[in-house]
C-alpha cells in the first residue's frame, strides 16, 4: 500500500478551516487544477457524492468519490468511485484536523 502524507499548519479557528476544507469552494482553491463541479451541494456531509471534472493539459478528467466518513473539526475521508486513480484496492484521502499539534 502506498501512502501519500502532506501536513499544513493554519492560523486560524479549527471550525472555520474545517468547514473551508469541506466545501466545494475550498477544494477547488486547494486543487491544483481548473475544476468544473458536477455535484451541487457547497457543504459535505456523510454520504455525500463528490462529483467534478478538472482539466489537465487541456484534457476534462472526472472524479467522483464518497464522503464515507465524517467527524465534524476532526476528520473526513473520502472514497474514490470513478477517476484516473480508481482501482479495486479503493484509493481513499484522509483528512485529520488535529488541535494542539506542536509546529
């Protein structure tokens, strides 16, 4: 299994960069491409369907992945159903918000 580990310390309240992380508004400013949502809802909750096109080299790719897990200014993970990266081993992201982490 390969494992892909990115940290990033942000000043400012826990709730807000949260609820930036989980939203539609603030992927696409994280990501590193143009992105073209599919799905509607801003805000994500368990369940939810991610559901976007991004271009790469002036190609749209889809992604779509699940909302599989979520605990609010803790952690969500997504799993992926449909992209370039799907396969039967299952790619998931997590994302930890940890608080009191040292620098």
């Amino acid at each position: 299994m390969l494992t892909y580990t990115r940290s990033v310390r942000l000043d400012a309240p826990l709730e807000r960069i949260f609820r930036y992380c989980t939203s539609r508004h603030g992927f696409a400013c994280q990501f590193p491409f143009d992105v073209q949502w599919l799905s509607e809802k801003e805000y994500w909750a368990r369940r939810d369907i991610l559901d976007f096109r991004y271009r790469v080299c002036r190609i749209w790719l889809r992604h779509r992945a699940e909302i599989i897990s979520l605990e609010p200014n803790q952690s969500f993970t997504d799993l992926m159903l449909e992209g370039i990266y799907h396969s039967p081993s299952a790619i998931r992201m997590n994302s930890s918000f940890p608080m009191g982490v040292p620098a």
